[in-house]
C-alpha cells in the first residue's frame, strides 16, 4: 500500500515537473528574459556599425527624403488611393494625439500639456517640400520626437501624402470639386 | 483464540473500499476544479508592475493600441512598447512624476523596463495576433475592456476550450474591420446574418470545421 501511494505521488510529482517544462520551454518567446545575456534582452541589438544584409538604405530619396542633399520635392513612389486611406490611418494613430485629425495642433495631447505645434494650415508649412515633411517624422523636431521607430519608411510618406491632402482639404474652394459633384453639392446646400 | 477479525470487518472493509474510491474521486474533482479556478488561472487580479500605467488613461485620450502595440497587425506578438515609445510623450509632460521614475532611469541607462506578462499561454501552444486582427476579432473579444482597467487584468482564463468555442463558430464573435481596435462597438442585433456574411467576405477558412484540428494551435 505505502509503496503504492509514494509510487503514485511520484509519478504525480514527476508528471508536474514534466508538464511545467511542457509550460515554460528553454526557448525564448518574443521579449522573454534572458537569464544568459549580461543585460537581460533576448531580443538582441545589431553589432554596432553593422548592417544587416539587404539593409544598407542607399536610396536617399526613400530613407532620408532628400535628393543630392536638398529636401526632395516629389515622393518616392505613384501617390494612389490606398497610399491615402494608408496614410489617412496611420496619421490618425501616431501623429492625431498631437496633431489632432485636421491638422490644428489641438490633439488631446496637447491640452494635457504637451507643446502646441503649428497649424498644418500656415503657409510656411503648406509650401515646405514633401521631403522637409518626410525628415520631420524620421528625425523629430524640436519637441517633437522621431517617428522612425514606429513607422517604416512607405508608412512616412504615406502619412507625407496625407497631410498634403489635409492641406488641400482646408483649402479648397468651389472650383477644386469635379462638375458633376459641384451641382449636388450646391443643390444640397438649398 | 480470539477472532482477529469480526464478522463485520467484511462490511467495514467493503466500506473502507468504497470510501476511498470516493475520496479519490473527489479529490481528483478538486484538484481539477483548483486547476480551473479563477485564482490559478489569474482572471480578474492585475498583477504588480514596475511603473503602475493605467490602460484607462491612456486609452480615454485617444491613443490607439497600436501607438504602443506596434506589430498586433503584422506579426503574433503584440509588442509591448519600448521604453522610448513612453518617452515620446513623458520626455516632456509629467516629466517629474515619482510613479514615472523607473521610466526615466530605463531611458537613462538603457536597462529595460521589466514587465510582468498577464497572459501567457503555455509554450507549447501557437497563438497569433495577426490572423485574428486582420480577420475582424475585436481586441475587446478576447482582453475585455481593457480601456477601463487601471491595471491591465486578464479577462478570459485563457482554456483550449475557450479558443475553440469561437474556432467553431466565427460567425458569433467576429465584427467589421474597421471596428476591430473599437472599445465600444456593441454587436449588433443580427449578429449572426452579419457574422456569417463577414466570415464569407474575410476568407475565413474554416471548411470542414478545420480550425479546431490540433495542429492549428499544437504545431
């Protein structure tokens, strides 16, 4: 009987550990600690001055914005309508909180206390080049921290684009809408 | 000599079998009734964090969870934000909190900040994000009201079979796209006629009950 009952509570100890090992393997799930690396990360960072292969970024129109060291005034790729509903849903994630949807400055953010930035809608903005908009989100400016982290460089310029058409949108006049939409438009109106 | 054993050992022997039987029965029961308890499965309690960040603020000033839970579209792990990603505001705003001192000393020394996962599925199942987010199910389906909870708790215990009641039916859970990172959508009524539409418009592949084979989740 003893023999019986601690053979089991063996079995049913050993069945535990086993299991747990089952729970928790000596593989690493994304961000998991590390109890081998000196700073805790499994996760880790690339060699310093390395660059990992297919990575070197040549071209300095898409990553940097600029074209033999001027802010480019074109973006790098066909401007389509998924670049702009793109864009319109990335702006709306990273930059609304701040920036608010129309581009005032007035996010939430903001009236908690954060900088206020300038309107989208002064005119100095409205004339900078794409690829001055396109240096603000991938290095920062002022307060304003680099975006780089968060988003990948065709989600920047997608966001470039959709700031453009902000501008435009708070600018329009009657004449900017095609004919057929112009009569509905005025016919609602009354 | 005297009888060692009464006549009425053999009712108290076969008593004593019965009995042990039960208790063993009922101790199994327990066992596994304290494996499925809430307290086991750590539903409902938040857990201690090294900077005590509430959901419920951040979330009600119209931050989106994929500010912070940057890859919940593209890949199978959320992310949990770096500590650069706080900083982007907190390098400038309540930038002298005492509750924030752990964030200004990770982005200092450059030490992660520890957090301490909420849920956590065994390692020997696959889960993923992305699948799920970019087929309609709401991040409130399965986390709750995430934009309520000061402290993030775990909502749902997490069990197999949890998972496979909605792998059989999609249709009962699943909402439009643009709703998925909602806090507030409400199902509709017809939920069912509009699930069943969504399943077919989404591509969910479920020929033949397909996503309760075990392979899905034990790969």
């Amino acid at each position: 009987m003893i023999c019986l009952v601690s053979g089991s509570l063996l079995l049913f100890g050993n069945g535990c550990e086993l299991r747990k090992r089952m729970y928790d393997q000596p593989k690493y799930e994304p961000l998991e600690q590390s109890d081998f690396f000196g700073d805790a990360r499994s996760a880790r960072a690339l060699v310093e001055g390395t660059v990992p292969r297919g990575h070197l970024n040549e071209d300095m129109h898409l990553y940097e914005g600029k074209i033999n060291g001027a802010f480019a005034d074109t973006v790098p790729f066909p401007i389509t309508k998924e670049v702009l509903k793109r864009g319109q849903n990335r702006y709306n994630i990273y930059c609304a909180v701040c920036h608010d949807r129309a581009g005032y400055g007035n996010g939430m953010i903001v009236q908690r206390g954060f900088k206020r930035p300038s309107s989208y809608h002064i005119d100095r903005l409205r004339k900078e080049k794409p690829g001055y908009l396109y240096d603000v989100i991938n290095r920062g400016f002022g307060s304003m921290p680099s975006y780089s982290h968060q988003l990948n460089p065709e989600d920047r310029w997608a966001v470039v684009a959709y700031i453009r058409a902000l501008q435009l949108s708070q600018s329009a006049t009657l004449e900017d809408v095609p004919k057929q939409e112009r009569e509905k438009l005025l016919t609602e109106k009354q | 000599m005297a009888q060692v054993f009464r006549p009425s050992a053999n009712t108290i022997a076969k008593a004593s079998i019965f009995f042990l039987m039960v208790l063993t029965i009922a101790g199994l029961c327990g066992l596994d009734l304290i494996h499925r308890s809430p307290y086991v499965r750590y539903t409902h309690r938040p857990k201690e964090q090294p900077v005590p960040f509430s959901h419920k603020h951040h979330v009600n000033m119209g931050i989106d969870c994929r500010y912070c839970h940057t890859t919940v579209e593209e890949s199978a792990s959320a992310n949990i934000p770096s500590t650069r990603i706080c900083m982007n505001c907190h390098s400038t705003i309540w930038k002298d909190s005492p509750m924030l001192e752990p964030v200004r000393e990770s982005w200092q020394t450059g030490k992660s900040l520890e957090w301490n996962r909420v849920h956590d599925l065994p390692d020997f199942v696959y889960f993923n994000h992305s699948i799920h987010i970019n087929k309609g199910i709401g991040c409130v389906t399965c986390h709750g009201p995430v934009d309520e909870m000061p402290l993030v708790h775990r909502e749902k215990p997490l069990f197999m079979k949890w998972c496979l009641e909605c792998h059989k039916a999609p249709e009962k859970f699943i909402r439009p796209q643009e709703e998925v990172f909602n806090m507030d959508y409400k199902e509709p009524k017809n939920q069912l006629e509009l699930g069943r539409k969504l399943v077919k418009e989404y591509h969910v592949q479920n020929e033949n009950n397909r996503l309760t084979d075990c392979w899905i989740c034990h790969r």
